[in-house]
C-alpha cells in the first residue's frame, strides 16, 4: 500500500512534459532563452502547469533598454520539438506589470500536444492603474534583480460527443423510400422529426467554441 502510494507522489512530483520559452525584442534577431513550462497531471486527470524562469535571462535589462519594442514568445513542446508556437505582446505592458506574465496554454493532453499558446501582461501585477499600451514607459524603473513570473493557465481539450450525422441520413433515406412505396407520409414539421439528430449538433458547436480561447495579446 506505502509503495503505490509513494509512486504517486513522486509521479505526481515529477513533470509529464515540458515547453521550453524563448524571447526576443527584435524579431527574432535575436533570440534569449526565458525558460520552462511543466505541465503535470493531477489526481483527477486535469493538468496544472508551473513557470520557471531560466536564470541569467535579462529580460528586464533589455526590456528596459527598449521598452517600445515587441515582445515575442515562442513556444517549443518537449514531445514536438519540431513545433513552435509564437505569441507576442507590447514590451511596455510587460513593463507595467513588473514582468509577470499570464500565459494561457491549449492542449491536447491524450498526445500531450500543445495545441495553442499566449502570452498577456498579468493586470492584476499592475496594481492600482491599468495597464496603458499607450503609455511612455521610457520613465517605467525595473530592478536588474526583478525576475520574469507566470501564472498558467491550462485549457485541455475534452471529448466530445460527434454528432451522429450518419443515423439522421439514414433515416431521412428511410422515409423517401417508404413514400416511394406509397407509405403514409409523416406531416411532422422538418423540426419536429428531426430535433434528436438537430440538437447534438447545436450543441457540439457551442460547446466546441466555447473551449476555443480567443486569440489574446498583441499577436
């Protein structure tokens, strides 16, 4: 019972997969290791994720330097390492928000892909004023020490159901056939017949878009 046990822990413990983050403020002129997301998956199946930043990072020093550059974020997945997912925000929204990042992640987690990836300023890091896209941050002080942070938010992709297209042609084929054979005709409203096949339907593209993030940030 203790070993199970334990080797919960340590699963638990231990990143299933990892997303590395790299940055630039010049398009990719030049490129800066930011650091590691670990994606976990918690006793219930859902995934949580944790934000490490890579030490020696400078992203304050050259954020400061350049403060109305583009920020850009790419994304490289540990289990697709030949995929790259890029996001991008104002480096003065940054700067207003002392570098701690909101980053919202998409995934797939029966292939462990990640399906999406954003970056936003944390609003909530701003304090009291609201972040201001148009404000002169070339008088906005980082401390060489202050350190990029991350809350991450983790959207898995749930199963569901498929619409049973394939039944509801089938039986419309049906009743044609039965008419051609002189079958008493059903008067039903189209509505009336068919709301079973009609309803999943609905309901599996409301559900479908309401899992889609919307694109957020400035890229």
């Amino acid at each position: 019972m203790l070993i199970p046990l334990l080797y919960a822990v340590i699963t638990a413990c231990v990143a299933e997969w990892l997303v590395d983050l790299e940055y630039s403020l010049n398009n990719f002129q030049d490129v800066h290791p930011l650091g590691k997301i670990e994606l976990r998956r918690s006793f219930d199946g859902n995934y949580t994720a944790t934000f490490r930043a890579t030490t020696g990072n400078r992203l304050g020093e050259r954020m400061t330097a350049d403060p109305s550059s583009t920020y850009q974020v790419l994304a490289k997945s540990s289990t697709y390492p030949k995929d790259q997912l890029l996001s991008s925000t104002k480096t003065c929204l940054l700067l207003q928000s002392n570098l701690f990042h909101y980053f919202w992640l998409s995934i797939d987690a029966e292939r462990q892909l990640v399906q999406s990836f954003t970056v936003f300023p944390d609003i909530v890091a701003a304090g009291d004023k609201p972040l201001d896209s148009n404000s002169d941050c070339a008088q906005v002080a980082i401390s060489s020490s202050t350190q990029p942070s991350a809350i991450v938010h983790v959207n898995t992709k749930g199963v569901l159901p498929t619409p049973d297209t394939q039944l509801f042609v089938q039986m419309m084929e049906r009743e044609r056939r039965a008419r051609q054979h002189g079958a008493d005709a059903d008067d039903r409203s189209f509505l009336a017949k068919y709301w079973m096949y009609i309803v999943p339907v609905v309901v599996f593209v409301v559900i479908s878009n309401a899992m889609t993030p919307d694109s957020g940030g400035e890229g």
